[in-house]
C-alpha cells in the first residue's frame, strides 16, 4: 500500500511538468530502457565474476540479483511498449 501512495505523491509532484513540456514524453521510454538495461547488465556482471559465461534466467543468481533481472526485464518490457503507443500516437498525428 505504501508504494501505491509514494508513486501517487511522484506522480502528483513530476506529472504537471511532463504535460506542459512534450518534449519529456517522447524521453521517458528511451529512460525506461536504458534503466532496464543497466539492470540486467549489473545483474549478468555478477553472474560473469561467478564464472558462470551461460545462463537462462535466475537460477544461479541470489535473491537480489534475481530481483534486479526481473525488474530489469519489467522495464525494458513497460519502456517497448510506451515506445510503440508514442509511435503510434505520432503516425496518426
């Protein structure tokens, strides 16, 4: 509940001035994917110093690096598909 509440406060405080400036609209996606991506480059880094050169998924990984490659995936994810709706709100414009 509490992080319900902190992104209801962020949003109040950072939505106004994305609507008044477009131009941050177009910047978020592409911020979404860079963060999403540096998550799971930090996260494969330390199954690189383990030895480990192939994995799928979190198996070998500890709880907070399996945790850091999930949210680097629901990034990378959330940040594709704000980057097709912005593309597709653009060609209909």
């Amino acid at each position: 509940m509490i992080i319900m509440i902190v992104f209801g406060l962020l949003a109040a405080i950072v939505g106004p001035s994305i609507f008044s400036n477009p131009s941050l609209i177009i910047i978020f996606p592409f911020v979404l994917l860079a963060v999403g991506l540096a998550c799971l480059t930090i996260a494969k880094i330390f199954l690189y110093k383990k030895g480990i050169w192939v994995s799928f998924g979190i198996g070998s990984m500890t709880n907070g690096y399996a945790k850091l490659y999930k949210v680097g995936y629901l990034l990378l994810g959330v940040g594709t598909l704000l980057l097709l709706a912005l593309f597709n709100a653009l060609r209909r414009t």
